[in-house]
C-alpha cells in the first residue's frame, strides 16, 4: 500500500506526498461485505488501481460497476486475463504487481481541475471535544475558504467553516482534489455533498429519465431497489422511465444513478438510471 493510514471505517484512507504533491488512496475496507463501501469510494476516486487475483463474482461485480459509472481512468494489476471486453476497464492500463503499480501511481499527472461551482464529497463527520462540529471530505471541484457558507446535500443542512486543515495542518483554503477536514458552525451532516447556496443540484423524489439495465444482471428485476447518487444510498423502485425514491436525493444534469438489489445473492448492481432534464 501507499502511504500511511490517515482514517479507518468502512473505507480506509492511505496518504503520501511525493515530489510536492499530495496522494490519497481510498480503501472499501467493509466490501464485499456491504455494497456501500465500494460505491463510496468510486464517488470519491478520481483514478481506479484494481487488483485481481482470481475471479469471482465480487470481481465480476466490480467490473460491472466501474463499466456503469463510467470510471474510465485506471490500471489493473493481474496476471489473469479478465472480461473487459466492451466495458470502460479495456481502457486501464495493466500491470503485473503491486511494485510496478506503486511507480506508477506516484509518476501520475494530476487531474485536471473541473470548472464551476465548488463542490466536495462528505464523507463523514463528528464532534470534538473543544473543538466543536468536524466533518472530512473531498474536494472535487473548486476552493473552500475559512468563514464560507454552504449547503450539505440532501438535507440542505446550512454549515459555516471556521477552520479548515490539510495533512493535519492548519490552512487558509484548499483546492480540487484535496482530503480536507473543517470545524464549521451548524449541524452535524450525514455523508453528503458540499456546495455553495447557489448550484446545480436539485432534489427530487421522482425523476423521469431511462433505466438500462446491466446486460450481466440476469434476474428480474422485483419489489424496492436503492438508488445511489454521490454518498447517497436511498430506497427506490424503478421503471423503465421513471425513478422514485424513498426520499429526495442530489442529483445534477449528466449524472448517473446507479440502480442497486444489496439483498441479490449473485450480482448486487443492477443498472444506471439517467434523468432527463
């Protein structure tokens, strides 16, 4: 593994510094025991590394799900030949060990920023003693500040930061891709989303849109599903045009909502659901 361990859950968080820059690798330490997990992680990655060595149905799993979410960018370190054909893994580069994957994972350029409104991944949060509310996340996108505003989606939960800090240090702001802790004013937020009061989320129970179903999930399709969406995991069922959740979830133009059976035995990814706008 690289780097050191800086936080353990149901994902663990691994992070180095190499030449300058900061690396985190995420970890779905409770998967395959629980879908989740996984399904975090992937939100919060920007660039997959997938060991394999030998298949079964959590790797078959775990194909399906990076083909439906279109997680395009990674490397594979297997001696095995494995069915990617047709999926978005025929991409990734390959690789025959750990050794040979850590060079690469330190030589990779950084992500090129997205534009447009700041918007970060929160994935868990808590109180400290003198301290007061602290929650940790991800920056996808944009700058936070000391003393800015925002929403954590779903709940619409109005937050203040008073202090941020990067690698446990003390800073005035943080930039895409950063792991991030803040002190902030307001109430503690279930995992989330983090945006500024004016975005492009919105929150809907019902969606119209079109369900494709996975070509490997090979039942029929019964009874409550989930849906997941950015740390979301909601109730649902779903038709082939329309999408109903238990409660409003986050969702923006172009997202994919990936359609889940956590109780199927043999594949728990069932397929994507893209609203229309």
């Amino acid at each position: 593994m690289v780097g050191k361990e800086t936080g353990k859950g149901d994902i663990s968080f691994y992070t180095t510094s190499f030449q300058g820059r900061i690396i985190t690798l995420l970890d779905p330490s409770l998967y395959p025991q629980k879908l989740q997990p996984l399904l975090y992680t992937l939100s919060m990655a920007d660039y997959v590394v997938l060991e394999v060595s030998q298949l079964n149905q959590y790797v078959g799993e775990l194909i399906v799900s990076l083909d439906l979410l279109q997680k395009d960018k990674g490397m594979i370190i297997s001696s095995i030949a494995l069915p990617l054909k047709g999926t978005v893994l025929e991409k990734y580069e390959k690789v025959e060990t750990p050794e040979a994957a850590k060079e690469k994972i330190l030589a990779l350029a950084p992500e090129t920023p997205e534009e447009g409104n700041t918007f970060a991944l929160v994935d868990s949060a808590f109180a400290v003693k003198s301290v007061g509310n602290v929650a940790l996340g991800v920056l996808k996108r944009g700058m936070i500040k000391k003393h800015d505003k925002f929403f954590v989606l779903p709940e619409k939960r109005d937050i203040e930061i008073r202090s941020i800090q990067v690698q446990d240090k003390d800073a005035a702001e943080a930039g895409p891709g950063t792991r991030f802790g803040i002190a902030f004013k307001g109430e503690l937020p279930e995992r989330g989303i983090l945006v500024p009061h004016v975005n492009e989320f919105e929150l809907k129970d019902i969606m119209n849109g079109q369900f494709a179903k996975s070509r490997f999930y090979r039942d029929e399709i019964r009874g409550k599903l989930h849906a997941y969406s950015n740390l979301q995991f909601v109730s649902a069922v779903v038709s082939e045009g329309e999408l109903k959740t238990e409660k409003p979830i986050a969702s923006r133009k172009g997202e994919l909502i990936l359609v889940c059976d956590p109780s199927n035995p043999k594949l728990r990814v069932v397929g994507v659901f893209t609203p229309t706008w």
